[in-house]
C-alpha cells in the first residue's frame, strides 16, 4: 500500500538536510554551550550561527531571539510573562489551546479576558480588536492573535492589528506557529512585541521553538535558574534541535523565494478541486485568505473520525483538527466560532500538505477519498436519500 502523509499542520518529517545538521552534534560535538573549554566554544558556535539564521527570519536582532521548547512554551510565556491580576488580556476564540487555556488561567488569577469571535469565513476583524483595546481604560493591555488557522489554515490581518494595537499602545503576540515558513515573514511589519514559532512545523525537529521578544519588553521568564538565552529562559540548550531549527529556517526562507509555497498552493487547489467533486462537500474558510498547504472540508451527512480511520486504513493520513485534541470527543471549538454547529463541525476534516508533497500523492488522496466516502454513507442510507 503506498501511503501519503496529509496531516502537516499536525508535525514535519525532518528534511535530509535538517537531519545532516544536526547530527554531528549528538555525537563528535557534544558539549554544553555554556562550558569555556573547546567542546563548549563549539557548541556555542553552532548556537549563535543559529540564532543568526533566526534574526534573519523574523527580521529583528539577534539578541531579540531566545530559544525554547516549542509553540505552546513560547505562548505560555507571552501571556504569563506581562500580564498581572487587574490587567486586560484581548485574544480571539479560534486561537490554539495553548493561548486559550492560558486565558483561562489568567481569568483565574483576575486578569480581564476578552474573546474575539470570527466571521463565517474565519477571519478577525481588526475593528472588533480595537473596540476590544477600548474596554481596557489605560490597563496594561495585551493582544494575543495567531498567524495562521492551524485546523482551516486561514491568515489573520496581523499588520492591521498590530497598528491598532500600537497606537493604543498594548503589547502584541504573535502566535506563528502554522504562519511561519509558508508567508513572508517580518515582525517589524507585523508591530508586535513578541512572536512564537516551532520547528517542527517546518521540518524540522520536535521540542525546540523560538521567541521573538522586542528589546524592552517587560517579559518575566517562564523557567528561571541559569543565566542561559540572557536570563531569559534557563535551561541547557538543546543544542542539536537549535541548530535543526535554524537550518529548517533557512530552507523555509528560501522556499518561499524559489516558488515551493506557489506550487504547493497549485497542489492544494488540484486536492480541493477533486474533493469538491464529491457531492456534499464545501470548504471552510475557503472564502478568506489561507497558507497553502492547508484546506478544511466539511463532509455532509458522515462521521469525521470515521473517515479519518478509513482513509487511514487506506494509507491516507490526514485529521480531524488539531493535534493536540487528538481523542478529543469534543467538536472543534475553531468550526463551531465560524458558526458551524457539532454535527457539521465533527463531519470536517483537515487535509495538510507537506512541503515535499508532489502530484503523485494529490492523485493517490483522490482516488481513494471518493470511494472511502461512497463506503460510509452507504452505510447510513439516510445520508444518501439526503444527498440524492
């Protein structure tokens, strides 16, 4: 059975080039990056020419980037690290769980929290953000948007929020993780104060991140101990998956310069295209702006982790949402914002593909969806009599 991987939002495979990187340091360059002897100067080395890599993508200084474990640290860090009981936390009610359950903590520690709703198609109004700022009354304000959708792929109007947020004078975070690597990427246009990314999201390794954190944040460090990334997060580095992380950011880079980005968008338009074909199918979010690799299809009249299953069985990995509700009973709480109710919102499924995709894994995914689909609703007549 030849199998196709279409769940890339969910995790990367490392790229060959990736992997090349970063071997040498788990074996012949070991050392710690914080020791004087010369195992230590390398590894220091290698974590510096990194983190070089990482100002270049997110266009700020060098000692603007502090390394991390991933996406979910760097936003727990955002959040917890400006806001204190009394002030105001403004984010949007389709942002990942680890900014939502971090919303949740702060209401507890009584900070103000307000949720965003999107439209139909996705997206947030700057305008609701900035009516949102209004409630504040000179409180030490901070806005939290993501990048991009993780479940429907869809790109926030960042730019215009961060000047609202600027000219209201609150912080603003970036959560990027599904942004980075597939747009152009600059927090000096985007006017936020910090921004979250994780390799690997991009090909690159499990458990490392970044933070963009502008000069003169008032960020109080989520780990404390040793004086590791200027005090700003302790912890030996992970000297390996930083190093992966920058060579996965420089390739991202030039992905995006060479045409990948274009000719995954042309491979997701041929995946939507065929779907779109079987009768009682429409794509949410796909009115609005989105990453290229990704599209979210609602499927009338079936059960979404039934076909997931199915489709799996057939060697076509893709999901129902994000990853980290994977087991999750619950509807996806992104769909049921845009207005879906439960029933459409489980009968969604995420097609997400891999940067390496080609043409011969768009036509494996639609010669086998159709008729994965056909199987299942003949299994409920009632979807057919419904469908005609």
């Amino acid at each position: 059975m030849r199998r196709v991987y279409c769940d890339a939002n969910a995790t990367t495979p490392l790229l060959p080039e990736v992997m090349a990187a970063m071997r040498p340091y788990w074996m012949e360059e070991f050392g710690n990056a914080s020791s004087i002897h010369l195992q230590g100067q390398k590894a220091r080395k290698a974590v510096d020419y990194a983190r070089e890599a990482l100002a270049g993508f997110f266009h700020c200084r060098e000692a603007e980037v502090v390394f991390n474990s991933g996406g979910t640290e760097g936003d727990n860090t955002a959040i917890f690290g400006i806001l204190r009981a009394g002030d105001h936390f403004i984010t949007t009610s389709i942002e990942h769980s680890a900014v939502l359950r971090a919303a949740d903590r702060m209401a507890e520690r009584r900070v103000d929290v307000t949720l965003v709703a999107p439209s139909k198609d996705g997206l947030i109004d700057p305008e609701e953000i900035r009516r949102a700022i209004g409630l504040s009354e000179s409180r030490r304000t901070l806005v939290s948007v993501m990048l991009a959708n993780n479940e429907t792929g869809v790109l926030q109007p960042v730019e215009e929020i961060g000047r609202i947020a600027e000219e209201a004078g609150a912080y603003f975070h970036i959560d990027a993780v599904q942004g980075a690597g597939k747009v152009e990427f600059d927090v000096r246009r985007f006017r936020c104060h910090m921004c979250s990314i994780s390799a690997h999201k991009m090909h690159g390794p499990k458990g490392v991140g970044a933070m963009y954190v502008r000069r003169g944040t008032p960020l109080e460090p989520l780990i404390v101990g040793g004086s590791h990334e200027r005090r700003q997060r302790a912890g030996t580095e992970n000297v390996p998956g930083i190093v992966g992380l920058g060579k996965a950011v420089e390739m991202a880079m030039a992905g995006i310069e060479d045409g990948t980005m274009e000719r995954i968008a042309q491979l997701r338009g041929q995946l939507e295209t065929g779907i779109l074909a079987i009768p009682g199918t429409r794509v949410n979010g796909g009115r609005a702006p989105r990453v290229a690799n990704t599209t979210n299809i609602h499927f009338e009249q079936l059960e979404g982790e039934a076909l997931v299953i199915a489709l799996d069985l057939k060697g076509i990995a893709v999901s129902g949402g994000s990853a980290c509700h994977s087991g999750s009973t619950e509807p996806s709480h992104v769909l049921m914002a845009m207005g879906l109710d439960k029933n459409a919102a489980r009968a969604s499924l995420r097609f997400s593909l891999l940067k390496t995709a080609t043409d011969e894994d768009v036509d494996q995914i639609l010669r086998v969806v159709p008729e994965a689909v056909k199987h299942l609703r003949a299994l409920a007549p009632e979807a057919a009599v419904t469908l005609g």
